[in-house]
C-alpha cells in the first residue's frame, strides 16, 4: 500500500502533474492552470508553501491519477 498522502508545497505539485503529461496554461493570481489532452477539465495548483491534503486529492480525482501514480512521479521529482 503507498504511503499516507501529506502536505507538500506547490513546486513538488507542478513537477508532479508535469511529469504526468500536463502542460502549463496560465497564472491568475497565486493558482496555476494545466491541462492535459484527454482530461475534461484544467488543474488548478495554487502557489501555497503547504497545500492540504484535500486540494492534492482532488487535484488527482480530476487529473485521474491514482495513489500509487502519484508516489510514483513523487520518486521522480
């Protein structure tokens, strides 16, 4: 089973989701858009020292990334 998920900052998310095949939109403020072909809609990553738990699963739900994806792009980056 991967590990518990844990608060990480939005530089790690960036490399994360870009790794998965994202691509960089636009900033608005502090939140970050990318998109990927094949996914209905855009990530939004905000630009937090710490982002929650509940914003990095629901960055996964819509970018349909499981757990064991993301801990393993986590190695990576």
């Amino acid at each position: 089973m991967p590990p518990k998920l844990a608060p990480t900052d939005w530089k790690t998310l960036k490399k994360i989701f870009e790794a998965d095949g994202f691509v960089y939109e636009r900033t608005v403020g502090s939140h970050m858009s990318f998109s990927k072909p094949g996914v209905l809609r855009p990530i939004v990553i905000p630009k937090y020292d710490e982002v929650p738990v509940f914003i990095i699963k629901g960055l996964m739900r819509t970018a349909g990334m499981s757990r064991d994806r993301y801990f393993e792009l986590l190695c990576y980056s």
